[in-house]
C-alpha cells in the first residue's frame, strides 16, 4: 500500500494511502480523545472530540472519518480545540444523567475518564435530563437510556460485528434512543445476547447484569482462556478478583472470533447450580454420606475390582486430552477393560461412517478448513436446526458472511427456517428424506459442472440415481427450488458446507456422506481442503475422538459398573435412563444433578475455569490452556484422582 507523509504538530509521520487522519495519529503514538470511534468498526462523526485543525479547512474537523493524504499539515491540540472539546463534554453531561456516584460503570466510563481529564469540576449549561426508561427484562444486558450519549457504537456493533442489526437509533431530539428492533424490549427482540453491544458502549448505558457490582477493572487482574461452550474455542479475557469470575470479554472484539456469545460471555458467569465439595459413598442405609477422598477411593477400588472385566469407563469431552489419556490408561491398564466411550460417542460414530463410506476407508479424512474461512465464502450450505442455539458463534459467522460479503445461503430443514432474514433459499424436505435431496443436490452439481471430481466410481454410480423428478417427488421440494439450490452451489467461486451433530436420524451417516459429495463437487482449488465443516457437541470433542475414545457404544456392551467422569458436563434424559440401569456407579462431578441421586460414589471435579490443558477445536486447532480460578475447597485436578485411583486399584488386584 503506498506510503503517505503528514505533519502532526510539527512533526513528520508516516501513513498509508487509505487511513484516516485518526488513524495515523494513532499508528504513530500521537494521543487523540474519541468517544464514538472503536477500532475495527466503521466511524461515523459522531461525538466531534477527535476534531483537528487541517489546513485548508475552515473548522475544526473530524479526524476518524477524514481521509490522510500526502502533505497534509495537522494540528491536534491546540487551545481552542481543548477548549472545544470540554464544551462538547458539558454538553453531553447536561443532556443526560450523568451522575457518576450512582453508576455501576463509575470508575470504567470512557466518559468519565475524559471529564477528570479536562477538569470538568462544574457543567455551565442547564441539565435537559428527560425521564428516559430503563430496559432490564433481559436476561443477561440491561440499557438505561438516561446514561447514553448516543454515539452509535452499539448500533454499528450490533451490524457489524453480531451482524444481526437489532439495534438501531429511534425518537427524535432529546427523546432519542437506541431501539431494539421496533422498539421492543430486549428480551423479547432479535438479539442473540452476543454482548457486542455492552463491549463497545464507552458509558453506563449497557450493562451486564451477570458482571453487576463484582469489581472494577482497574481492580481485577487479566487472563486468557478458552471458552468450553462449543466446539469452536474462542478466546475470553477473563477479569478475576478474590479467586472470582467478575467479567468475561473478547479480547479483539472486531477479530473473526471476537463477538463471542452468550454462552461464552454470559453463562460461564451465571451457572447457579450447587458444588459437589466432598467425596461421598452411599452406606448400608442406601445414603449418601461425605467421606475422605481416601475412604471414597478404596471402596471405588474394591467395587471396580469385584467386577473386573464388566466394568467400563464414559467420559465428557469437555476435559482436555491429558485427562482423556489418563482416563484411557485407568480403564485399559488397571480395570483391564475395553468398555470406553464418550458421552458424545454417537456423533463421532455417525460422522465417522460417513466419512468412511465417502474414503471408502483407505484414504485420509479431509483436512477442515478454518471455520474463520466462513467468512470469505461467497455460497453456503447449512444443514443442522441446533446451529444457531448451540453454536452461536458459527451462526454470528454465517450472517457476517452474508451480510459483509454478500454470500448466498441455502437452509435445508425440515421443521423451520433457522436464519429467517438472511437465507436466500429454504428448501425444507420431508422428514427422513435430508439424504435423498443431498444426492440430489449432488447430482444437479455433477451434471453443471460435467465432471466428477475425485469421487469414486461407486459414489458416481450412487448419485446418478437421483434424478430430479424422483428426488422432488420423495422429498416434497419442488424441482424449481432443488435446481436452484444446485445452481446457487455450481457458480459459487468459495462456497462451503457446515453442518452440526443435529443431523437427523436413521440416515445420518449417509447424509454425511452426500454432504461430501457435494463438497467434492464444488470444490474449486488444488487444496487438499474440502470446504465443509462439521460441529461438534463439545470444545475437545475432536480431540477426544482422535484419541479413540469412542469407537464402540458402551450401552451396547452393557456394563455392571461405570466410572462417569462428568466434571461440570450435563446429561440428558437418554443417558440419565440409561444410567440408572447400571449396577455400580462411581461418578466424578462439579455440580450436583439428578445423577447424584444414582451414583453409589461421588468425587468431586473442577470445573472449566479451574482446569488447564489441550484441546482440539472442530477446525483442528489445537489449543491450550491455563486454569484461570485456584480450585476451591482444596479439589484435586481430575488427573490427580484418576492417577491416584488407579493406584488404588492396582493396589487391590495385586492383593487378590
């Protein structure tokens, strides 16, 4: 990009043909103040504080929307700009409520920082303060609109980084406000509750109610983690004080990961079920009773022992790959068993047979590409209704790609539409019939492009039995529609695939592999990539697949006793059933569940923030990470107890 050179205050700065005049005082460590600018998003004006003197300009002049060019002469702090700029402070303090003693943001305020700044120890003009509501049915964010200074940042967040355009300005003259949708409460609009908005608002104005009155930043401390709520991994920038979670943000909000969700932001703060603190063992009288870890340990042993080869070992994986190792090693080496699976075991399987059935079980499975590669794509095709509940960020990236690139985007679900304003196609078949039209779909794609690809001769013979006419009949999606859905994929010079462990049953596995086909066929480089991405149910579920955890279906072997090491995962109803059935159940755990109500003996678990580790992301990036929280109440890591475990059992056998 080429070079630019400016005088600022006298002084000679570099640039770049492109930037704004902010931006290249910034870039050269020249200190202007802003209010409605945040690096990444777009500017607007709006606040008038970065206001310079340009010469040749008649007035003083926003600098975040002023383009740089050579030669340009600039003053930034004059006398009469500072004077300016405390005018526009006393201005915007009497417009609204501003008083800083009743804020929860009191000490963190952009706002406020820049009064102490300017020594604005007194406001010359009459307070307007409209009696303006307060939005706090939310959930999770609550707007006071007395404390907003209306300088879009939230607004243009809400576009461009949560792409869901809820927010929006509304009212006129003083009685303007930030709307959600048509001017709905929060709770009950659009938002996904991505907390874009909070992070960007430089006031009091948007406030996270998990995070209300737990600390200030200046007196927290800072670190990094990885967020367990999905598959994906973002990164959280984490404020602790005391050993306490107070606030959960991105670390660059507008990077490709960095609207987060409100899985990551907000529920990691709020998990209001109570700690399992002490080991317990259920007595003669069927109850359960704390015990010491020692006493809990010996009678697992003894147990796990007595039923030797019966037993078997299930596992979340939300637990990074050295405590899965561990796992494998206590159930392999010291219960001398091959009964092992995850909780999540049955996805991989379906995902697995469908990529056996596409390889034919010779070749490599195709490398993913990185899910940031969403964005990028000028056609997608979703398939899965848990995407956007489960995998939010996924979702956030799809509408980017949608809204930033202009990417077309085809749903196929048989019950709803799942992105309602940004799709440009739903083909919606009947139930059981998703495999039929991805053949379909592929069979349109071969015919367009009049090529097979890489596929196997055996694939090519399966997806020429999909003519159109029988694939609409059996599917109930009209030929048009299928047409164009192939079409849409054969044009697309970036298209991808993504679907979630939400595919429906019995065919599955089959419609993993169409799904392959598809993105076989429209693939358009020599990469060994293919474009398509499958989410998974957790952050390491691929790691722990990789290790081999869940090859067989442990209800199928029926074991007599179990070690569940759950940690701070849930169970659902299936699984609860399921294991109620067991004989013998030793259950290591963070939170107490109905689970408790069936485990002979319980040991108690770390949880997410609490525990360091590796793990692999659904892209296949792998990632590691430092406990962020001491455990409390003096908790062992689950490594530790499956090691010491082990000991013990290894102990018992060599007695017997």
């Amino acid at each position: 990009m080429q070079e630019i050179t400016l005088t600022v205050n006298g002084q000679t700065v570099k640039g770049k043909k492109g930037d704004t005049v902010l931006a290249v005082c910034r870039n050269n460590d020249i200190e202007v103040p802003t209010l409605c600018h945040l690096e990444g998003i777009s500017d607007v004006g709006a606040c008038r504080l970065c206001v310079m003197e340009i010469e040749g300009e008649r007035r003083p002049t926003p600098s975040c929307t002023y383009p740089a060019r050579d030669g340009l002469v600039v003053k930034t702090h004059t006398p009469q700009l500072e004077k300016f700029r405390r005018q526009i402070l006393e201005l915007m303090f009497a417009e609204r409520n501003h008083f800083c003693m009743f804020c929860e943001q009191s000490g963190d305020c952009e706002l406020q920082a820049l009064a102490y700044r300017y020594q604005m120890d007194n406001v010359r003009f009459q307070g307007l303060f409209p009696a303006l509501p307060v939005d706090a049915l939310s959930k999770f964010i609550a707007i006071d609109h007395n404390r907003c200074i209306l300088c879009g940042r939230c607004v243009r967040a809400c576009r461009e980084v949560a792409a869901i355009r809820t927010l929006d300005f509304g009212g006129r003259g003083f009685q303007t406000m930030i709307t959600a949708d048509i001017n709905q409460p929060l709770g009950e609009s659009t938002c996904t509750f991505c907390g874009a908005c909070l992070q960007a608002c430089p006031t009091g104005a948007i406030i996270g109610k998990p995070s209300l009155y737990r600390g200030k930043t200046a007196d927290c401390r800072s670190a990094v983690a990885i967020c367990p709520g999905c598959d994906i991994g973002c990164e959280l920038k984490v404020l602790l004080k005391d050993n306490n979670l107070v606030k959960i943000e991105a670390p660059d909000l507008t990077a490709p990961r960095g609207a987060l969700c409100r899985i990551g932001r907000f529920r990691l703060l709020n998990d209001s079920r109570s700690r399992i603190t002490s080991p317990m063992v259920r007595n003669a009288a069927g109850k359960l009773v704390n015990c010491s870890l020692d006493e809990a340990m010996d009678a697992a042993a003894g147990k796990l022992t007595e039923l030797n080869h019966s037993c078997g070992g299930l596992i979340s994986t939300k637990l990074p790959n050295e405590t899965i190792i561990d796992f494998q090693k206590l159930v392999a080496d010291s219960m001398k068993s091959k009964i092992i699976d995850t909780l999540d075991g049955k996805d991989y399987r379906r995902i697995s047979t469908g990529i056996h059935q596409y390889t034919n079980g010779n070749e490599t499975p195709p490398v993913a590409p990185n899910i940031e590669d969403l964005l990028k794509a000028d056609c997608i095709l979703v398939i899965g209704s848990e995407i956007d509940r489960k995998h939010p960020v996924a979702g956030n990236l799809i509408r980017r790609a949608v809204t930033q690139n202009h990417a077309k985007l085809i749903v196929i679900d048989t019950t709803r539409d799942i992105f309602p304003i940004w799709k440009d196609l739903w083909l919606k078949p009947a139930a059981g019939t998703e495999r039929v039209l991805i053949n379909g779909l592929a069979k349109l794609v071969m015919d367009n492009k009049a090529a097979s690809a890489g596929l196997r001769p055996e694939l090519v013979r399966l997806v020429n039995l999909y003519e159109l006419d029988k694939v609409a009949e059996k599917t109930g999606v009209a030929q048009a529609q299928i047409q164009s859905g192939a079409n849409l994929l054969s044009q697309a010079k970036n298209p991808f695939i993504i679907y979630s462990n939400g595919l429906p049953e019995p065919h599955d596995a089959d419609t993993v592999t169409g799904l392959l086909c598809v993105a076989e066929l429209i693939r358009n480089s020599n990469d060994n990539r293919l474009n398509i991405i499958a989410l998974k149910p957790t952050l390491n579920s691929l790691g722990a697949w990789k290790l081999g955890v869940a090859d067989r279906d442990i209800r199928t072997q029926q074991p007599r006793g179990l070690y569940l090491l759950l940690s701070d995962d849930t169970v659902d109803k299936d699984w609860l059933e399921w294991l109620k059935g067991v004989d013998f159940l030793v259950l290591q755990a963070a939170y107490y569940s109905p689970l408790v109500d069936v485990a002979d003996i319980v040991l108690p678990s770390p949880i997410w923030a609490e525990r360091g580790g590796t793990y692999v992301t659904t892209d296949g990036r792998t990632v590691t990470t430092q406990p962020v929280l001491q455990p409390r109440h003096g908790l062992l890591p689950d490594e530790e107890i499956i090691q010491r475990l082990a000991q013990k059992i290894d102990k018992t056998l060599s007695r017997s």
